[in-house]
C-alpha cells in the first residue's frame, strides 16, 4: 500500500511538473508575440508620426499657413464659448498665421537674409517617447538650395484620437502673446 501511495504521489509531481512547464513555456511565447507586437507597433507608430510630420513640413516650405494649421492638436483649434467665436479660441486660424509669418521672418532677421529669400525646412530625426506618448521633430532650416544649414528647432506632437498632432507644450501661451497685435 505504501508503494502505490508513493507512486500516486510521485506521478501526480510529475503532473504538476509538466503542467506548470507548459504554462511557463506558453507565458514566455506570449511574452515574445506581445514584445514582438509592442515593437511593430511602435515601429507603425513611428512610421505614422513620420509621415505626418513630413506632410506638416510640406506645408511649411509652401507657405501654405492655412493648410498647417489643421495638424494642430484640435484642443487648440475647437471653438469655444461664447458661442464658438474666433477671439475664444486658443489658437485661432488668424493668430496662427501671424505666429509662423513671424517665426519665419525671425529666423531671415536673424541671419541677414532677404524677405524674398525662401528657407528650406526639412525633418532631421524623429522620435517617440513610448511613455508619454509623445514625438520629437528635429527640423532643420537651409538656405534655399544652398543646404547651408541656418535653424535647427523641435516640434512637439502627441497622438490623440488614431492621429498625431502637433502640440508644443507652450503653443497657447505663444498663440495667445502674438496674437495680442490681431486684437
């Protein structure tokens, strides 16, 4: 009796010991798919804040202001109270456009360019902060086919509702000082 006891016992170990193997060995491969996933992922992610960002910039180096203005983060653009008029939004189409007229005519300012002179603004790196949820554009500045680099800046984008927005941390402090002169 003590031998059957004893040989219950031991096949119910191995049992166990086979079992919990198989668990172990399924988390680890489901580990692996969910790694592999996260990577793909954010590889995905970073392909689409690429893309967005090489679209912005096309948009800058035409000048087409207007059209620039719909990559920014929609908090910033959404009408407000009363009644949704323009001087309640944060960062209004007009204020906007005054803002980049005026970055851009800094930038030629400071490095003793013509008004007629056209900068070249091309993207540098990308990254994401997986965190935060967060991109970083390095963009540089040229000199108009001369490639002689004048302006490196960065731009701040968050993903919100399945699509990357351009959103410095500062922007409705910036929208709103220089929009004091529209007002």
């Amino acid at each position: 009796m003590l031998i059957k006891t004893q040989r219950s016992k031991s096949v119910f170990f191995i049992l166990l010991i086979c079992v919990t193997s198989m668990v172990a060995t399924l988390n680890c491969s489901q580990t692996g798919t969910d790694s592999k996933n996260s990577i793909t992922k954010s590889s995905e992610s970073l392909v689409s804040l690429e893309s967005r960002v090489k679209e912005s910039i096309a948009y800058i180096n035409s000048e087409n202001w207007i059209e620039l203005h719909e990559y920014q983060n929609p908090k910033l653009r959404e009408q407000r109270f009363p009644f949704g008029l323009e001087i309640a939004q944060p960062c209004s189409q007009e204020t906007f456009i005054y803002n980049m007229v005026s970055v851009t005519e800094k930038i030629k300012s400071k490095n003793n360019l013509p008004e007629q002179m056209k900068l070249d603004f091309q993207l540098d790196t990308i990254s994401i902060d997986s965190v935060t949820n967060t991109g970083k554009a390095v963009i540089n500045t040229y000199i108009d086919n001369e490639k002689t680099l004048i302006f490196r800046f960065e731009q701040r984008w968050v993903y919100r509702e399945n699509q990357w927005w351009h959103h410095e941390e500062n922007m409705q402090k910036t929208c709103e000082e220089l929009g004091k002169d529209l007002n």
